[in-house]
C-alpha cells in the first residue's frame, strides 16, 4: 500500500501550473505598453509662437502642362510673380514639385528654373512610393 501513495505523489501535474503562468505573461505582456504615459507636465501658454513654422508652396505640373501652385492654375510665364506674392520675406521656403510621369523633362526643368531664379534652394520632388 505504501508503494502506490509514494508513486502518486511522485507524479505532480504541471500543466495548470504552466496555465497560470502562461496566462499571466499574455496579461502583463498586453499591459506592459499601457503602463507607460510619459511625464505628465502642465505646460505653460504663450501668445508668441517660439516655434518657426515653416513655409511651403506646392507646385503641380499634370499631363497636360498646365502649372497649379498650391491649386490655383497658373500660367507659366505667370509662375514667378505668383511664387514670389506666395513667398513671404523668409529665407526657408520650400517648393515641392509634384509632376506627372508622362510629363517631359523640359517642362520640369523650365519649372525648377523659375523656382532657382527666386533664390528658393529648397526644392523637393514629391515622388509615389513602389509598390511591391
């Protein structure tokens, strides 16, 4: 009679056990990320803007040539003035240049000119992302 007690307590079952942990590491591994809020501050108001917004102009040639600055179509030969009643007396203004593809190289290079000519170096192409 002894032997069979001493058999049964040899053989502890280890899978609740291994339950519970499991279920709290899915408990503490979903709250981890919730735990952390940063430091509270309350910050004070100011009626200055400290922060030096910067100033953008989006240029859009389409298929068909027509040159759009920030939705408004334009006429080329117009492009300049426009650029420069846009542009206010700050020196960081950036122009992005949103082009269709079919659109020829000449154009787009006539467009950059204009933008050069005003003394704007910022200049960026707006590109699509590849698609895989």
């Amino acid at each position: 009679m002894e032997n069979k007690s001493h058999r049964l307590m040899s053989e502890i079952n280890m899978v609740p056990f291994i339950d519970i942990v499991l279920v709290l590491l899915i408990i503490f591994m979903i709250s981890a990320p919730l735990m952390y809020r940063g430091i509270d501050i309350d910050l004070p108001q100011s009626s200055v803007n400290t922060i030096k917004q910067e100033q953008r102009i989006l240029l859009t040639v389409d298929r068909n040539h027509n040159v759009f600055v920030d939705d408004e179509m334009v006429p080329i030969n117009r492009l300049e003035s426009v650029i420069q009643k846009k542009r206010t007396s700050q020196s960081d203004t950036t122009v992005y240049l949103k082009a269709d593809r079919d659109v020829p190289y000449g154009t787009i290079v006539s467009v950059m000119d204009i933008v050069k000519s005003l003394g704007i170096d910022k200049l960026g192409m707006v590109t699509e992302p590849l698609k895989e």
